[in-house]
C-alpha cells in the first residue's frame, strides 16, 4: 500500500463514526508519508478517534509514535497540511510533556522523555537545539517543579546551557500562561 494511500484512509477514518482497529493504526504510524504521519498523530490525540480504535492502543504505543513523530518533525522541520512544523511541533510536546507531568503513575513515561529531549539536544544541530529550548523546555519550565526535574541537566556539559537559558525564561518572567490554560501548574 503506497503512503498516499495511509492518507486517504486515515483521513476517510477522521470522517467515520465506526470502530477503527488497532492493527491499522500501528500500520499507519510506520508510513513515511509526512502527511498522513500528520494526520495521524492529530487523529490519535483527538478523543473522538482515539476512542473508536479497538482494542485500544497501549500508553507505549502512544509514547513511541509520538517520539517519532516529534522527532521527525523537530530534526526536518516539514512543511505540510497536517505535518508539524518544527516549532509547532516543539510547543505540542510541551503540551504532550505536561499531561504526563499532571498525570498519576507517569514516572517512566517522563524520564524516558526526559531521556529523549536530552538526546535530541545532544544530537541537535543549532537551529533544533535552540527550538528545544525556546518552543519547548522554556515552557516546560514554566511548570512548578519542573526545573527540578531537569536539574540533573546542569551538571551535564552538553544539557547545562539548555537547562541555564530554559531557567532565565522563568526567571525573567517568561510566561506563555501554560499553567493557566491546560491547568497544569499543580504537580510540584
């Protein structure tokens, strides 16, 4: 099946009203086409669909698309329809991140992302290390507790910097009313 096939289908499926099952989901989030992977990720994160796929997808198949998806879009930067762009994609993760941070029982799922972002930075070339930080830790960070999560970071040569100009955001009085919005500024 050709990737501009996943499209179409996932796109019928955004329209349908009808159990969508869980095999054909996991085919969809092995396509290379930017545009249904788009398509995709902005389906599964909408309850309405995510709701209909049977039996139900496990937190770490959710986890390991949206690590795909965002790393893809962080280090491409696509342009496209459904496809995040780079920075889009950076302020959705904050979000992504911050549900986590919210939610019960979310240790492992937040370190392996926490692992992540440290190898994303790590890997980066300048233009996505400084998205990272500016679309997405400066937002985390605006999080309580959050910059203590990542205060292992300083202590690293190659995370310090990310984590020092994450902070001066806070610091400085950087406020993009996260907390507010979502209603994510209780965990401590």
């Amino acid at each position: 099946m050709t990737s501009t096939q996943h499209l179409k289908e996932i796109l019928a499926e955004r329209e349908n009203n009808s159990p969508i099952s869980r095999q054909k989901i996991l085919e969809w989030m092995s396509t290379d086409d930017w545009e249904a992977l788009g398509a995709l990720y902005h389906s599964i994160t909408d309850r309405s669909f995510s709701s209909r796929i049977e039996p139900p997808l496990k937190p770490d198949e959710y986890q390991s698309f949206a690590r795909l998806y965002f790393g893809r879009c962080l280090r491409e930067d696509p342009q496209g329809k459904w496809i995040n762009s780079r920075y889009s994609a950076g302020w959705d993760l904050v979000a992504w991140i911050a549900n986590l941070w919210k939610a019960d029982n979310q240790d492992t799922a937040l370190a392996e992302w926490k692992s992540w972002l440290a190898e994303m930075y790590k890997q980066g070339d300048a233009e996505l290390r400084t998205c990272l930080v500016t679309a997405t830790l400066e937002h985390l960070f605006e999080l309580r507790g959050m910059p203590n999560y990542f205060a292992d970071w300083k202590a690293d040569p190659s995370l310090a910097d990310a984590h020092a100009q994450a902070l001066e955001w806070v610091e400085h009085g950087g406020d993009s009313s996260l907390g507010e919005e979502t209603g994510l500024d209780g965990r401590t």
